[in-house]
C-alpha cells in the first residue's frame, strides 16, 4: 500500500508505521510531527522534530513511526516508502490479541519536551526508552507465544489421548 504522497512528502498518521527502503547518504526531513526512526543493522534509535534532518548511512530498510501525533516526512528522490499494516489477518484472534498488547505499549517521553532539548540529551533519552521499549515488547510476544505453545500442547494432548479413551470405553461395554 502506498502512502499518500504530494511529490515527495510522506503523511504518517498518528502511532502509524512507515517501512522506507533506504539508500546511502539519502535524507529525509521530517516537515511536522515527531517521528522514531530505526534502521536495519543499526542498534540506535533517532528522534526527528520539525525541522530535523536525517541522513542514511546504509541501504536496507529503515521504519519511521509517527509519535504524539501526524507526521509529515518529506523524502530525498529515488526513496521508497510503504504504510505497514497493523492489522491482523482476519480469523487470527491470537495475533490480533498479540497486536493489541503491543499498541499498549507507549513512550513515557513528551514529544514537546524532546524537541525543546539539546540534541544529545534527547539522543540519550531516545535510546533509554528504545531499550525498555523493546524489552516490554519482548516480554508481551514471549508471554503470547508460551500461552500458544501451551494452548498447542493441550490440543495435542487431547488428540493423542482420544483413542486411547475410546478404547478404553469400549472394553468397559464388552
């Protein structure tokens, strides 16, 4: 799915998540809003305000998400960019209950504050949050896959055990 593009602006709507292919030494600028960005085989996370300017420093893929409210992301020619979906496949109550959890996890940072701050404070601030971030996010997908694993094992249990009821069933009305 394409995102809404005037030549070469990005609108990314509020907790919306942007995949933009990168290449090397291109730039975006974010117009408005406040956006996360990350890149493939970067451990750092960034902060764009209005105004701000990030270059990338390698080809892959990089995902921007708009924080606090709409962004605007305005992209150097030759860069792709791509909504990505948050919705799960339609009949995946797991997945969507998994999705759920996740959208509840929110910064603890005031985009408004970050943006009145120096650029390595706010940096500092950013990658303290990314860390816990990613740790809630871990515990939520861990915890989801060990009920499904445990869901998966007692369905297993029950089919393996069936016959073995029935059998037992049927020598007792002999």
């Amino acid at each position: 799915m394409r995102p809404e593009m005037d030549r070469e602006r990005v609108l990314l709507k509020r907790n919306a998540l942007l995949r933009i292919h990168a290449i090397a030494r291109k730039k975006i600028v974010c117009a408005r809003g406040c956006v996360w960005l990350t890149q493939e085989g970067d451990r750092r996370d960034f902060v764009l305000c209005p105004g701000a300017t990030f270059a990338f420093d390698r080809a892959g893929i990089a995902l921007a998400w708009a924080t606090g409210g709409d962004a605007m992301l305005v992209l150097d020619e030759g860069l792709r960019a791509e909504h990505v979906q948050n919705d799960a496949p339609s009949g995946v109550a797991a997945a969507a209950t998994l999705l759920d959890a996740i959208d509840a996890i929110v910064p603890r940072y005031d985009t408004r504050e970050l943006a009145a701050m120096s650029a390595g404070m706010r940096n500092a601030i950013v990658q303290r949050e990314a860390r816990r971030l990613r740790a809630q996010v871990a515990a939520v997908v861990m915890r989801s896959a060990t009920l499904r694993i445990g869901e998966l094992l007692r369905r297993l249990a029950a089919s393996l055990l069936a016959p073995l009821s029935t059998r037992t069933a049927l020598r007792r009305a002999e």
